[in-house]
C-alpha cells in the first residue's frame, strides 16, 4: 500500500460489501448513532438499567460480527495464523459487541419514552 | 443507589467526537499539485491497468496537452481476480468492466489496435492505417500469451480433457473451476507448471496448485489426488528467500516438485504432457492440468525497433532503464506495467509503483527537468496457500523483501489479514489506481 487515504478506504469497503449494502450499513450506523445522541440529550443521562440489558446484548453482537466478516470473506475461524490475525477478529468481535450495545440501548430508549425510570434499580 | 443507575451525557463530549471525525476525514484529502501547461502530444499506447492509470494522473497533471489512448480492447480485465475466479469464489464477470468506463474526458480514445511503432518518425500507425505523430510515447501494450508455443495446445482446449488455464481469461477461468471441482472430487494426478519466459505474476501457479489441494483436503479427496509441480528452472520463486518458504510448504502439502522441466508439448487424447530437461524430453501424465503458456511482448512492439537485442531475445521487452523506466535509446519513450523490459515486477502492484515513477519522468522531461523519482522494482503478490491464508510476498529488484507493514503483517507467514487484502481489498485498491487516486 503506497497511499492509504480517506478515498480509497470508502472505495474499498463499497467493494467490499457492494455499493448498495455498504452505504446502507454505513446508514443504518449513522441513524442508530444519531438516535442514541438523541435519547441521551432528551433524558440528560445515561440509565444504567437499559445499559445492564445493552451489555447482555454485546456477546451476541460480537458473534454476529464475526460470523458476517467470515461469510463474506470465505474464511473460517482455523484460518487464524498470527497475532495480527488475533487482533483483527478481536477488532471485529468488539466491534459488533459496541455496536450492538448502543443498538440495543438506542431502541429501549426509543420504546419506552421520556424519562422512564420506574424500572429503574 | 439510585445516583449510580444515571450518568449525566454532556454536549461537549458530542461536539469533541464530531470534530475528530471531521479532522479525520480531512486529514485524508489528498493535496493538488499545480498543473504544468504544454502542448505536448503523448500518446498512450494499450488502456490497461497501466495506461489507464497514467492517462488519469496525466490528464489532472498538464494543461494543455493532447493525450491519445490506443486500444481495440472494449473490455477491461482485473487480472488479479482470475485466480479467485478460478477457485469458485468469484463469478467471471468479476474481473470485467468497460475500458471506456475508466478514462478520462480530457484523453481520446483510439478504438483500434496498433499496427505500427516508428521511434524514428515518432508515428504510431493502427490496424486501419491511421497514423498518430507524437512527441512522447508511453508503451503499455501489455503482454501476449502464446499458447502456440505449446504443441498441441490451443485455447478451444480449455475446459475439457482435464485442461484449465487460469490465465486465458475470465471465462476461461470459470471453465478452469469447473474442472478443478470435478477433478477435486474424483482425484487423479494434477499436474502444475510455469513457463521458462518472464512472466506476469509468478506467485500465481504456485497460488492454484495451493488451492487445489485445499479444495481436495476440503472434500476429503486428498488421498487420492497427487499434486506433481513441474518448475521451469532450479527454483520455485526467484526470490530465494520466498523460494526456501515455498519448498517448506510445498513439502509439508505433500507436492511433488521436478525442477528444470519446461512443457514444450500436450496430448489432451492421452492426457500426458512433454517437458524439456537437460535430460532430453521427459513425458508426464495428468488427469488436470493448468497450462500457463509462453509469454512475449505483442506483435506491434516485437516488430518495432523498441525492444532490447541482446536481453529476453526472442520476448520482445522494451529496453527501458529499470529506474527511470525511459528508453535507453529513444528518450521520449517510456514502458509501463507488463512491457517494460525490466528484471521484476509484471504484476498489478508494480504498475502502481511504476506509473508515479514515469508520470514524475515525463513531466520532468516536458518541464526541462530531471526527476529524482525512481522505481525499485518493488513487486507484491499476496500468495494464497489456502482459502483463507496468503502470505504478503513484497520485493524489489534486489531480491530484499519490503513488507508495507513490518512488525504488524509478517511477510513470510500464512495469514488471515493477507486473505482478506487479496480477496476483498485489492480490487478496490486497483480501480482506485485505475482512476489515478492511488
């Protein structure tokens, strides 16, 4: 790799995933992010209730990641041959287990409304 | 307890993280040269990854300038993807697009192939006689595979009687697949070999045979399947250090390797194949073979006065300095990619090495200048050892190896990361140096 930049790095996942699906992913990323901005700007906190049933949700998250990378890229777990290669599917893993904490949190959120704290520890 | 169950969100730490995607996304941008003004006519001859890659970064560089591509090919070919295709992975519209859907407004393009080359009259004359003056020509025809080197051997072949060929091209390829499933399936000897001439992307006979014997030990078929690699010298890989790796690998796959045979002849009636040795011809039997023919520059250079005379006789390269990658002879003449005379790099990654190397050269030149930008020979290959693993194989003519990433990606070890840059990464990577963007 000579230049790394921005550009080529969009042109590379719109390969990746083709044009369509990855500029939907890139959307959905955007208004789940938009919309977990909203529901902590509305209730002016974080509540840590919705948050304990959001990190349940992570491990779920990071085997979903993981599986969607292997299936589009041919691989399989006993493809793992190095250190870099660890980090990678750790990135991954984490990766997904993030994004599906603040899906999860974002549509509780969402659900129940303003200022739901009755369930609340 | 209930103060712990709220954390108070502030604005500032949103507004902090919009900023650092922002400055992120402009730190990428790349910076704009100015452009050189000139009348200069250059003419591009082929609309390959080369040529196309240079006629965009020209048409954003000079003002002014007639830029004139030459090429009959309607279609474009990311030849890196014949391999995937080749392996099932990948349909064979995978490495198709238009030609014409890749160059620039500010270029014209000659829709025909070219005839003629007088280094002498600076004129380029096409298959129809028209003839195109120039004041710099960039050769980037790319090359010829010559099939009929082999006895016996012709494309109409490929498909059938155990005969693939990976290199013809995309459908070619798919055909190729179609037998290397079938053959994976029923076993039999698969008989693997590359030609004693340069040739473009040395790791990929080594890559198929790879994958072969994956496919087989995927199925459960390995037992009785026998992987015999005819190496057309004394080595593998012409990097010894690659070279010593392959040998480990292609022992512990269970390869059978031969040295010094070169397929001069092919009898798809009895299935065997004849190699010359220094031992006289030697015949050897397959069930499925990859046949990678002889390759030479194309007719239009080999005729010209363009190629070296006491280098690769017979091949036809231009004789350009391996650096500058300028004609020796004729100083407004340059090679790019496949057709340039030079000792490495008939690979993608080399022409997207070379291409800034004769944009600075020629530029330079029309300025009056020199230019100290030089090309190492740097040559990539990520070479797949099964699906799912390559090894990063990066070098230069000195035969040292250049990992773009040392320390993170090791380019000696089978890796997963190098997987995915292969099969998911590069073909971005290629259509944005198709556009001049990298």
């Amino acid at each position: 790799m000579k230049d790394l930049t921005f550009q080529t790095l969009i042109a590379v996942f719109e390969e990746i995933f083709g044009f369509w699906l990855f500029w939907g992913m890139v959307a959905a990323a955007v208004i789940v992010t938009l919309a977990y901005i909203y529901v902590l700007v509305r209730d002016r906190s974080l509540s840590m209730r919705k948050f304990f049933l959001a990190q349940l949700s992570m491990p779920f998250g990071a085997v979903a990641a993981v599986w969607f990378v292997m299936v589009m890229t041919h691989s399989h777990v006993s493809d793992i041959g190095g250190p870099v290669d660890v980090i990678v599917f750790l990135g991954v893993a984490v990766l997904g287990a993030i994004g599906c904490a603040i899906l999860v949190y974002t549509l509780q959120s969402l659900m129940r409304g303003k200022g739901d704290t009755s369930s609340d520890l | 307890m209930s103060h712990l169950t709220q954390i108070p969100a502030s604005r500032r730490a949103f507004l902090g993280l919009a900023a650092g995607g922002l400055a992120l996304a402009a730190a990428g941008a790349p910076a704009q040269a100015a452009k050189v003004r000139t009348s200069a006519r250059i003419v591009i001859l082929g609309a390959g990854a080369a040529g196309t890659a240079l006629a965009n970064r020209l048409v954003e560089r000079l003002e002014g300038a007639s830029i004139t591509l030459i090429d009959g090919r309607k279609q474009h070919l990311y030849q890196p993807g014949f391999t995937l295709i080749a392996a099932g992975l990948k349909p064979a519209d995978y490495s198709v697009s238009e030609t014409g859907g890749w160059l620039p407004k500010g270029a014209s393009w000659i829709e025909e192939p070219a005839a003629e080359i007088d280094p002498e009259a600076k004129i380029v004359t096409t298959a129809s006689g028209q003839k195109v003056a120039y004041d710099y020509l960039i050769v980037a025809t790319g090359l010829t595979l010559d099939y009929d080197q082999i006895e016996g051997m012709s494309l109409d072949l490929v498909g059938r009687e155990g005969i693939g060929s990976v290199y013809a091209g995309p459908d070619y390829a798919a055909k190729t697949w179609a037998l290397m499933d079938r053959f994976t399936d029923e076993g039999g000897i698969g008989l693997f070999t590359r030609p004693a001439t340069e040739m473009k992307c040395a790791g990929a006979p080594l890559k198929y045979t790879f994958l072969t014997d994956d496919y087989a030990r995927r199925k459960g078929t390995r037992g009785k399947v026998e992987i015999n690699y005819a190496a057309h010298g004394g080595s593998l890989f012409s990097v010894p250090i690659v070279n010593e790796k392959v040998r480990m690998l292609y022992e512990d796959r269970g390869f059978n390797t031969v040295y010094n045979h070169v397929m001069k002849a092919i009898d798809p009636g009895k299935k065997i194949a004849t190699f010359a040795t220094p031992e006289g011809d030697v015949e050897m039997p397959y069930d499925f073979t990859n046949v990678i023919p002889p390759m030479r520059a194309p007719d239009v250079v080999i005729n010209s006065p363009l190629p070296w005379a006491d280098r690769w006789v017979g091949q036809g390269w231009v004789e350009v300095d391996q650096y500058k990658l300028r004609h020796r002879r004729y100083p407004e003449v340059f090679a790019v990619g496949d057709i340039a005379g030079v000792p490495k790099g008939k690979t993608a990654a080399s022409v997207k090495w070379q291409v800034p190397v004769v944009e600075e050269q020629l530029v330079a030149q029309i300025e009056g200048k020199d230019s100290d930008e030089l090309y190492n020979g740097y040559t990539s290959c990520p070479l797949i050892t099964r699906i799912g693993r390559a090894m990063l194989v990066e070098f230069d003519y000195n035969n040292n190896l250049t990992p773009s990433f040392p320390g993170v990606i090791a380019p000696l070890e089978e890796l997963w990361i190098s997987w995915l840059m292969k099969e998911v990464a590069l073909k971005a990577t290629y259509n944005a140096m198709l556009r001049g963007k990298a």
